[in-house]
C-alpha cells in the first residue's frame, strides 16, 4: 500500500557554528527532535526559525528554507511540523556537523 513521506525538506543547520551546538553536541543523535521557534522579530530575517536542543540554541532552519514553517508558526499552528536530527558528524567543519530534516506531523498518531 503506498504512504506519502512525511519529509517536507533536509539541510543542515544555520548558523551553527555561531551558537551552542558546539555545548550539546555529544548529545545530538540522529532521530532525536529539535524545537523549533519563530524569531518573527530577528533583524536579519523576519522568517527566522530557530532551532533548540532542550534550552540550547543550536542555530536556524536556513533561510531559503524556512518560510513555510514560518508561516505555520506565525498562525499558531505549531504542531504542523516537527525537526528531527538526521545525521551528527563531529569531525566535520561545524556548519556541517547537523543535518536535520522538517517533517510534517502524523496527526493520526495523536487521534489514537
């Protein structure tokens, strides 16, 4: 039977040698969620979504990239999407150490 992905889109981590990913790094696991937040007030970028490892800033969905969440955000519908970390490679230059992937949440699970 086919199943739609719920993969919307992949990259890796804005930002992330500017923030504390470097702090929380050994922590960082493939399949683990990151929390996204919308920074409407960001002087750079009024689309800004920022990504965080429990209370740990580890930087931003890239700007080509970060519109449709933003949206979503800016509406109040925060459960549209979920990030979860796909890949972690330590030895990497540091804005290539995280990749993460936006998903759209399976809003079956939550009916059960």
């Amino acid at each position: 039977m086919y199943k739609p992905s719920r993969h919307i889109n992949s990259f890796y981590v804005a930002g992330f040698q500017y923030w504390d990913g470097a702090l929380v790094l050994d922590k960082l696991k493939p399949g683990k969620k990151l929390k996204l937040v919308a920074e409407f007030d960001n002087p750079y970028d009024s689309n800004a979504v920022a990504l965080y490892y429990k209370k740990t800033k580890v930087g931003f969905v890239p700007r080509d990239m970060n519109w449709e969440v933003a949206s979503m955000l800016r509406f109040g519908h925060n459960d549209v999407f979920e990030a979860r970390i796909q890949q972690v490679d330590p030895q990497a230059e540091p804005k290539r150490q995280v990749r993460v992937a936006i998903l759209v949440t399976d809003a079956t699970k939550s009916k059960k």
